[in-house]
C-alpha cells in the first residue's frame, strides 16, 4: 500500500470514528445509508462492504461498535 493510500485509508478512519462518536450512543444508532450519506459530506465514498471492514477496524483500535441485521 502505498504512502497515500494509507492516508486515504486513515483519513476514512478516522471520519468514520468522527461519525460514529458524534451521531451514536446507547440510545441512537444509525443506518448504513446515514454512515454513507454522513461520509460522503466529507467527500468521502465507499461501499457497504467496505464500511463494515472499517467498522471491524475501529473495533480492533478499541472504539466500540454494536450492530444488527437489518431486512434479513
């Protein structure tokens, strides 16, 4: 992976934390299209099963993250 990709990919990251911890707690959760939609106000895009690589991720750097299947 090259310097920059590992930028993009931290970038991400870390807006994905942003979102996580500014839109969610005990009480709130949020969708899978509100993460996109949130993320692309950053001019960020990816698709779904990319965000939830980058959710496993924080989970491994210790940010909490609780999810449901939804519609299956």
């Amino acid at each position: 992976m090259t310097r920059t990709s590992q930028q993009e990919c931290r970038s991400i990251l870390e807006r994905l934390a942003q979102i996580m911890l500014e839109k969610t707690d005990d009480e709130h959760y949020i969708t899978m299209p509100e993460i996109m939609k949130a993320l692309a106000t950053y001019e960020v895009t990816a698709d779904r099963k990319s965000i939830y690589n980058d959710l496993r991720d924080l989970e491994k750097l210790g940010i909490e993250v609780e999810g449901e299947p939804v519609g299956k």
